[in-house]
C-alpha cells in the first residue's frame, strides 16, 4: 500500500478560518469519545507525533488535517466529541460543515472514521452519548463510508475478553451501523494499520461520489435553525433530562434534610432548586434561539431534488 508522501504533507494549524475547501479533496471527519485515539489515528497516518497531542482538556474546535496522500489531497478533520451536553460544540461542528466550495455547493464528505477503545470493560455514558450525536448527525446515507475502528489492542491484556467485547460492540452497540452499511476495523496503532483503513476509503470512488450528512441537509436544503435540527432536538433533551434530574435531586436532599429538622439547610437547599429552574429556563431558552447565520447558508434553489438522508435509530441500552 502506498504510504502517506512526508515531502508533500502540509499539516494545518488550529485556525481553522486557513482551511479553503477543494472540490477534489478528500474528505473524511474523524469522530468519538475524547481519549478513543482520534488524535493517535491522525498522528499515525501523517507521521508527525508532535503534531496533535491528545489532552485531557481535548479542544473544542473542529480542526482540519490536509495531507498528501496516494496522489490526494485528502483532509482528517479531528472533531470535539460530545462528552456532555454543550451545545457550543454542535454549532462549532455545523458552522465547519455548512462550509462552501468556490463554486457555491455544498463540502462533501468522503468518509468518516468513528474510533472506540476496546478497553473499556463496559459502554460508558459518553460513548453512549457520542453514539448517539453520531446518528442525528450523520443520518444513514453516510454509513457505507463509515469505519468504526476499535483502538488500544496493543494495551488489552486480556486478549479472550477483548474479542468478546469487540463481538459484542458488533453485535449490539454498533449492531445498526454495520446493517445499514459501515464496516467494523482493527486499529493496531500503527502507520499500516491506519493507512488500510483510510484506503478502504479512498477504494470507494471519486470525491464527486461523497455524500452530504443529515446535518448538512437540514441546515441546507431544508434551512431548518439547528434547534430544529435531529442533533440539535437530541441536545435539547438532553439538557431536559440532566436539569430535571438535579431538580429532583436537591428536592429529594431537602426533603431528607427537613426531617432533621435544620431550617438553614432545608432552605438552603430550596435556594438550589430555584437556581436549578432559572438555569433550565434559560437553558432551554438558549437552545430554541440556536442558529446557524443565513449568511453561511446555501440558497435552496442551487439544489433541487428532495430530502434523502435518514436518521440512525441508535436508543441503545446502556451497559
């Protein structure tokens, strides 16, 4: 397999306003939970370990990775992952998606890569959670262009029990993806084992032949605010459920708390919940105003053919 050309390699800064979309780039969003190896992935490929370091505070910008690769300009964009509920990281990753080509369509995306540690014993909140976010954003078109790559098989120790869990993400957690069309792969944390990855990519046609994700299509072609969007409508419920449970919480507390007879304490607590409520009124607030400028939007008539993205049903049970 040919290897990435290190003369060629033109690796980008994080001022993402440098990057100028191509029509003949090729373009493949690399996604998961923050520490799953999306950095290492990109590190791998390019060469260059001084790059991109993985941290725990992990960036929050979607960052694009031009390198030259098999004759191709082919772009990693590294995307922030969905480790809580901010809402600030979706309209960061549809202002980057919502991106133009000189000739005024649409960037399209030519693969993407979705990483998850095969050492997790058991299927965590946020990878949950980036799951999830993955579905609304993408939809089902993308799907056959899609790699979940499992990654830190050379820090499994057990290898019997890391082939029942990289079965059983198979067969359950990823179980819909690998239906509608994305393929499961090994990442042995190596250049070769990277480099076959994103060749089974570029194997699957011209850049002409990327497909646009739902989230694309909502904001695009349906001009739907990003409130109004599958991934925006998921943030939304989210931060329902996260304030509705710590209301509940601190009434729960209160309650225990009055029984202790503790007058402070019962209407300190109170203070909390009104605090709670004003947060989640202004939360929920914020999210119905969330919108994507009309000056980055495509106009609807440079597109005419109907909607033809779904939405990934992934309401997983969680381990």
């Amino acid at each position: 397999m040919s290897t990435v050309d290190r003369s060629a390699t033109s690796i980008m800064s994080r001022d993402t306003d440098r990057f100028r979309p191509d029509p003949d780039d090729f373009v493949i969003l690399v996604m998961g939970p923050t520490g799953s190896g999306k950095s290492n992935f990109i590190n791998k490929l390019t060469g260059n370990t001084e790059r991109h370091k993985a941290s725990s505070l992990e960036s929050q910008d979607v960052t694009p990775y031009p390198i030259s690769y098999q004759g191709l300009r082919v772009v990693l964009v590294d995307t922030p992952s969905f480790d809580d509920t901010d809402s600030e990281i979706l309209r960061v990753i549809a202002e980057w998606l919502i991106q133009k080509y000189p000739d005024g369509t649409l960037i399209k995306i030519a693969g993407i890569i979705y990483a998850h540690r095969i050492t997790d014993n058991r299927i965590s909140d946020s990878a949950h959670r980036n799951l999830q976010m993955f579905g609304r954003l993408c939809g089902s078109v993308p799907l056959p262009r899609t790699r979940l790559i499992t990654t830190m098989w050379d820090q499994a120790k057990d290898q019997a029990a890391t082939l029942r869990r990289e079965t059983q993400l198979k067969d359950d957690f990823w179980q819909v993806l690998i239906q509608g069309g994305a393929s499961a792969h090994k990442f042995h944390n190596t250049a070769e084992s990277a480099q076959e990855i994103v060749g089974s990519l570029l194997k699957m046609g011209n850049v002409e032949d990327g497909v646009e994700l739902l989230l694309q299509e909502e904001l695009i072609e349906q001009q739907k605010r990003l409130n109004e969007t599958e991934a925006g409508k998921l943030i939304y419920n989210w931060l329902q459920k996260l304030l509705a449970n710590q209301r509940r919480m601190l009434k729960e507390l209160a309650e225990e708390t009055k029984q202790q007879n503790n007058p402070d304490l019962v209407k300190g607590l109170r203070g909390e919940c009104d605090k709670v409520d004003v947060q989640l009124h202004r939360t929920l607030e914020e999210i119905k105003e969330m919108e994507i400028p009309l000056s980055r939007r495509v106009p609807l008539w440079l597109f005419g053919r109907k909607s033809r993205a779904k939405v990934v049903g992934l309401d997983f049970a969680q381990a």
